[in-house]
C-alpha cells in the first residue's frame, strides 16, 4: 500500500451570499491513498474518523470473493508543512468469505472500531449478518476482539443495519420489515474490564403505540442516549426519530422522545450530547431538503429549535441525504447545482458552523465537481472525512481541514 495520496487545492464556495457575488475561499483537501485491492467503487461506502486514526470501509472488495469487504485504517504524522496519513492496516474478519459485505458501516471510539458486516438490502432476511468489533493495541496492531450476532430466536429484521460505538458501550440496529410486521431493534454492548468481554445489556424497541415507521435502520449512540430513525420506507409519508435514554440503575433504558414529521426516505441522523442533527432530503419547499436540529434542555425535553437550509436549494436537491454533527460543526450533502435540467448534477456537502450557542450559518461548500461526492461523512474536532463513492471504478476518500 502507498502511504501518501494525491493532494488537492479545491475552491469552496462559501455559502453566504454579499450582493449578487459569493464570496470565495480556498482550502485544502486531502486525498486518502487508495490500496490497489480496493479497486471496487465501494471504497468509501462509509467511513470514522478519530485522534489520528481515519478509518474507510470497502464492503464490495473482492479478494476473499466477490463483495466479501475489507476497512482500510490510515495513521495521520505530522510533517514539517502538512501532515501524511499512511495506510496502517487492512482488516477483514477472522472468517472471510463472499457477499459478507463487510465494512458496510464502520463506528470508530479512541481505541476501538466496530464494523457491520451487512448486504445494506433493505429489507434482507436476517442471514449471516454481524458486527465486529477491533481493538488496537499497544503495538498499533488491529485484532479483532468480538463478533456480534441477532438473537435466534428474534424476527427483528436484517441485522447490522447499522452501527455505532461510544466507549465501552455498542449499539447493532437492525432494519425491520414493514411486510412481515418487524418492527426493528436495537441491541445494547457493554464491555466489561473484568472478563474482558463484550455482553448484550437491552434491546430497545419502539413503544407498540406509536406510529409510524419501522425501527433501527439508522442509528446514533453518545454518551447514556441513542437516537433511532422509523422510517416509513415505501409508505411515502414522514417517518419518525426516538431518543432512547439509560436509566440510573445503568441496564434499562426509556424512551425519553418521539420526534415526528421526518421527511426522508432513508432518515440520517447524528446525536452529539443534547444535540441532534436529522437529515429530511424530502422536506423543505419542492422536496428541496433540510437538516432539523433538536436540542435537549432541562425541564423541557427535545424541541425542534432550528432548520439548516443550503444558502440556494434546489427542487428535488436531496440536502440531508447525508449528516454529521460535533460540537460546533456541521455537514450535510446535498446537490449544488442544477443547470435548468430535468435531474440534478454535482452533489456537495455544506458546511455550518455554531458560535457561542448562537444559530448555525452556513460557512462554505465543499465541491470537488463529482455527482457522488458526500456519500458518507465523518467529523473530529474541525477536520472533516468525506467519501466520494460512483456506481462503477473506484471510490475516493478526502480529509478536509475545515476553518
């Protein structure tokens, strides 16, 4: 593998209009460097980001056989002008076989990466699906330390819809079937320091009284809340979301909200402390797409406190297909451009910024002129990690330092 990708100057349009001008700026944007076996375009299907540690799934790679997967883990060194990310690691699961399409999803926390290894079929029978878990040690050395599976005896739908991990804590969401009447789940992992073990603690389900959507097939977990997207799916009518939060006695959770009238298809989300951020590619004025924000305060629970739009939508713009959140920083793809034509071409990712508790503003675009840039995001600190995944050739991932 090479260590060093191509490095890229791209203009940002920034988002916020002075007169009839937008006002430009530029910015650097790095790209990964690809390993020549993950020549499948699934290169980037999804992708983490941590101290130092970027991490991108190939769940179409071949080398074990056809869509058998693979995650690529990249290291970033300082240099003396910019800093390099090498290609440290591949990591495929102890049994590697076809169609396993391991790296759907990947969820990266400090030390640990957990990976679903899932079809990403809609509404796929339960199979063989998994998620695993990997934990870097001393050395630097990615071993795969648990491999979790759907209860037998459980008809939640599809396993390992999606992932995400927070410390010593997990979640595995699966994707329900509104056709036979699976409603979805989401699995509960705790690592216990004494064994050395990882042990289901809840499954969460949607309360049988509330409606609609079908449950788990999006999934965001931070510190003691998970937030999870109904999605009426085929339905074409607004979804849900529900925030789930840990009890005191640190094994039961309760539903803490419901949060209705989300207009997506498929529902991105991301929950960062008492913020969270829903992608509603279907909203908005001519389905133009909007990103919802919903905060928690004490004594008033979650309320819809603030609606990002792009700085100029589009009919039919999808903004929201995609969704990242930390702390002041926001992105969220969409298309940006739209040439009077009867379809939609050039898809980016718009930046928002929160200062000092104020409203988010959109800060600028990233735009690298390609229909599949934004297919998965990630955000640290203010770098951020966005994949550009075409139906056919290879996919291509970009580290973005963001300002």
């Amino acid at each position: 593998m090479s260590v060093w990708g191509l490095r890229l100057v791209v203009l940002l349009e920034i988002g916020l209009l002075i007169g009839a001008f937008p006002s430009v700026g530029y910015a650097q944007i790095d790209e990964l460097p690809r390993p020549d076996t993950a020549h499948a375009g699934s290169f980037g299907v999804s992708v983490a980001l941590g101290d130092s540690i970027a991490v991108v799934g190939a769940s179409g790679e071949e080398r074990c056989g056809p869509n058998a997967g693979a995650v690529y883990v990249y290291d970033r060194v300082a240099g003396p002008r910019f800093d390099e990310w090498n290609g440290v690691a591949r990591l495929t699961p102890r049994t590697c076989r076809a169609n396993a399409f391991f790296g759907e999803r990947v969820a990266l926390s400090g030390h640990r990466l957990l990976v679903s290894a899932s079809s990403g079929e809609l509404f796929a029978g339960t199979g063989s699906n998994a998620a695993y878990m990997f934990t870097r040690t001393s050395t630097g050395t990615w071993t795969q330390t648990a491999r979790f599976t759907g209860p037998p005896n459980r008809s939640d739908g599809s396993f390992a819809a999606d992932i995400d991990l927070d410390g010593d804590r997990a979640v595995v969401s699966t994707s329900g079937n509104p056709d036979s009447g699976e409603h979805g789940a989401v699995y509960v992992y705790n690592y216990d320091a004494a064994t050395e073990e990882w042990t289901q603690s809840a499954r969460l389900t949607a309360p049988s009284d509330e409606a609609p959507g079908v449950l788990g097939r999006g999934v965001s977990l931070h510190g003691n809340r998970v937030a999870v997207a109904a999605s009426t799916y085929f339905d074409d009518s607004p979804g849900t979301v529900y925030v789930f939060r840990r009890n005191p006695d640190a094994q039961t959770w309760t539903p803490s909200a419901h949060l209705t009238d989300i207009d997506a298809f498929f529902i991105e989300l991301e929950l960062y402390g008492s913020v969270l951020l829903v992608g509603e590619d279907r909203a908005g004025p001519k389905e133009s797409g909007q990103a919802t924000v919903f905060t928690h305060r004490r004594n008033q629970g979650w309320r819809k406190t603030e609606t990002l739009r792009p700085s100029l939508p589009y009919d039919s713009g999808a903004f929201g297909t995609a969704v990242a959140l930390e702390r002041s920083w926001a992105l969220v793809t969409g298309y940006g451009e739209q040439l009077n034509k009867d379809f939609n071409i050039d898809r980016v990712v718009y930046v928002f910024r929160r200062r000092g508790g104020q409203n988010w503003k959109q800060r600028s675009i990233l735009d690298i002129g390609q229909v599949d840039f934004g297919a998965a995001l990630d955000l640290h600190n203010a770098m951020a990690l966005v994949s550009s995944v075409p139906p056919e050739g290879p996919g291509s991932v970009y580290i973005v330092q963001l300002h």
